[in-house]
C-alpha cells in the first residue's frame, strides 16, 4: 500500500544547497520535474577532510524513487528512507545526484531532502543495504488494487497524469476520492462534482492494504468485539463512481458501501469501542450461489449467525446501506460547514422483539440530532408488506439498518457520515457502559 507522506524540508537546509525554491503550483508532488544548470560537487574527496565537508542528503519521506537519470520518465533504481545519508555529487535544476554505492549512484527530487555536513560511517554510505530492509517500490499492481484516495496534506490536483499539466484544485488533509483509473504513476480520481483530476501516487495514501485483510479484525488480542458491521447489499455505490447499472441500480464492486463501514469501524475502534467491520460479499455469494437478488438477507444472515457464532460477545449489528435516488437535497447536510449524506434508520416490525430495536433507533437518532443537527432523517418502520420486514434485527435489540445517504451523494459525503455516527454511538455506548 502506498503511504507517501511529504514533509518539507527545512529553510536551513535550503541555504546549505542555494536557491533550491520548488515552484509554488507543484504543492504536495513536489513536481519531479527537470531544468538546466548543473553544479558539480566535490565527486571524489581527497581526504578525510574533505570528505567531512562534502554535503550529504538524507530523505525527509519514507520512500522515495532514486532514478537513472534526473527525467521523472527514467527508471527507478531503488527507494530510500529517512535513515541513511548519501553523498552529493551535483545538482540539476530540481534534481540532486547522490552516490548510492562506490558502483551506484542516482537522482533524485531536491524537495524531499535535507543537508547535512557530516559524513556518515562508511558502512552506512558505501554498504548496499539488504534486500530485507528496503522499502519495497509500489508497482502496477499496487495501484491497480487501490479503490480510494485519502489526503494527508494539501495537495494538487491535475488535468492529467504529470507535473506539466494545469493545477485544477487543491485537496484538502482528510479528503477522500474514489479511483477511476491509473495512467503511470498518477490516480484519476473522481470529484464531488463529477468531474476528474489527477493525483500522483507518491503523496497519498491508499485503501489497497486493506483489502486483502479485515481493516478491523485487527483488535488486540484479549479484546472482544461488541459491535458487527456488514452490508447486505455490498456493492451500492454512488451515481458519479458506479460502474454497474442495470434498472436502477447503482453499484460497484470497489468504490460502494462497505467503504463506509470501514471508515466507521475503523473510527470506533480510535475511540476504544470494539468493532469489528465484517468482510462478506454477498453479491457474489448470491452469484456462486444462483440466487436472486431478493434472497440477499438470507445470506448476510448467514454471514451474522456465523459472526455470532464466532464471538459471542457481539450486541450490536449495523447493516449499513446506501438509499435509491433520492433527490439529493434530502439526502444532503451541512453541519459547520462540511457536506454530510444523512442517515435515516430503518427498523424492520416482521418479527416479535421490534419495539425494542425502535428503542435503540431512537436514542441514537436522539444524539445525533443533538451532535449533528439536520443530519438524521428520522426512523422509517417497514413492515412484511413493505420490504423484507425483520432485516436480521432479530438477533438483537441492538440491531439495526442504516441508510447513509443516497445515489446522488459521495463517497465522501458518506464517509464524513460515518465519522458522526461513530462520534454517536461511542458516547451512547459509555453512557450505557456507566449505567448500573
């Protein structure tokens, strides 16, 4: 998983090389670009003195490409991270040549690097370092496996996949943006608007880690979950994302609801509420399996009991989904200046124990209303009649569906949403942990 976090580097160390000013419009990429002008530094010192003077260059990133030649189209030699120091040997517009090995040497981006004079031990400048301890370098399939975009700083966003191209907007630290395409070693992300940017892979981060694993099965071991998060319909997504329509359906197998789940599961276990986002494709169940669409509460069911089976300590269930087409001015809010999908709780009256998931709808919907005014539409009661009727809320008091937002929103909107309903039940959950 890419996890490019850019740093700049200190004023000092800019004086120690010149003027080594980035331009302005680059912001987070740091624009890998090239110029003229070359500087040549002292390639090979004749003594330990000169050695001592030599300025050297140590990495501000984690990762970063050292290249054949100071062209962002070269390839990439190897990555380094913040622990070692190389020696410089000349400078080329934007780019800085170090020595890697007595046999290797390479470029690499000024703007993420520091100076320092003093000489590292031989050992740690000359010696290759192991297989073992370099950064592994991102490669196509890293991106391809990425669905999602997250911002850790301010960043630029392009009309298309290079430093060359126009800034056409700034993401903010906390935006999130699904992954249309990759072209090299850019995302094309989809925006609030419908319209597409471009981001450079190297200064974001990405979901791509967490596909392969349950981004919330990670609890300590020793701690019990409480609370299980699922999707019984996986793949709704969002009119300005969804590669699948058919009717009306809005889905996609990558960028839809279960991201949300995530974020909310995720934001939970930050607070110290043991959640646990359960990872079961019910629309491919359903296909193995040659079942109908109408048959998909079946299967999450079985996806619960099993949940259930498997830690007995669950109380809470939310099945979080995404609402139809809905007019987005219903299903949109503003609290405090950022764009919310709003929830409308659904409880299912098919079944005996009804009044008391209501109840439970009902304390949340309280909060929220309180936390987050305009951002609840309330609790809709479906009966068998209108629907399936029990929506698995049987196996609970503390069970219940949850629709965030609708076709018209995104992902982020829906993202933020998460983020509120676990600030919610987290202060519910104490209050409810307090009582005697």
């Amino acid at each position: 998983m890419l996890r490019y976090k850019m740093i700049s580097a200190a004023a000092s160390s800019f004086l120690l090389i010149g003027a080594l000013h980035a331009p302005a419009a680059f912001g987070q990429e740091a624009a890998e670009g090239q110029s003229a002008g070359v500087r040549i530094y002292n390639v090979q010192p004749h003594s330990e003195a000169d050695a001592v003077a030599a300025t050297y260059a140590r990495s501000t990133v984690d990762r970063l490409n050292v290249r054949t030649e100071a062209d962002l189209s070269s390839p990439v030699i190897r990555m380094i991270g913040k622990s070692d120091r190389y020696e410089i040997l000349g400078e080329q517009g934007d780019w800085v040549h170090i020595r890697l090995t007595d046999k290797q040497d390479g470029w690499i981006f000024r703007e993420y690097i520091e100076l320092e004079s003093v000489a590292p031990p031989k050992a740690e400048a000359d010696a290759p370092k192991p297989e073992a301890e370099r950064p592994d370098e991102p490669d196509a399939a890293d991106l391809n496996q990425a669905t999602v975009v997250h911002m850790d700083d301010i960043t630029n966003l392009r009309s298309g996949p290079g430093i060359e191209y126009d800034v056409i907007g700034k993401a903010k630290p906390g935006d999130s943006y699904p992954i249309l395409d990759t072209k090299g070693d850019w995302y094309v992300v989809s925006l609030p608007d419908n319209s597409k940017a471009h981001v450079a892979s190297w200064v974001v981060q990405t979901d791509a880690a967490s596909q392969h694993s349950n981004p919330a099965s990670s609890l300590p071991n020793g701690i019990a979950p409480e609370l299980y998060i699922y999707h019984t319909h996986n793949q709704e997504s969002w009119s300005n994302v969804a590669s699948l329509r058919a009717g009306t359906s809005v889905d996609d197998p990558k960028v839809n609801i279960t991201l949300v789940g995530d974020r909310l599961a995720q934001q939970l276990q930050a607070s110290g509420i043991p959640a646990l986002a359960g990872d079961v494709n019910v629309a491919e169940k359903l296909k193995q399996q040659k079942l109908n669409f109408s048959e998909s509460y079946t299967v999450s069911r079985q996806a619960v009991d099993k949940a259930i089976q498997t830690y007995p300590s669950l109380s809470y269930f939310f099945d979080i989904h995404r609402d139809a087409d809905v007019p987005r001015e219903k299903t949109t809010a503003s609290v405090n200046g950022k764009s919310y999908a709003r929830v409308l709780f659904v409880v299912g009256t098919a079944h005996a124990g009804y009044k008391e998931n209501k109840a439970f709808a009902e304390a949340l919907n309280k909060l929220l209303d309180k936390k987050y005014p305009g951002l609840s539409r309330g609790i809709l009661t479906k009966s068998e009649h209108q629907g399936n009727g029990e929506y698995n809320q049987s196996v609970s008091p503390g069970s219940l569906l949850m629709e965030i937002g609708g076709t018209n929103n995104t992902l982020q909107e829906s993202l933020n949403t998460a983020e509120a309903l676990a600030d919610v039940f987290a202060e519910y959950y104490r209050s409810v942990q307090t009582k005697p």
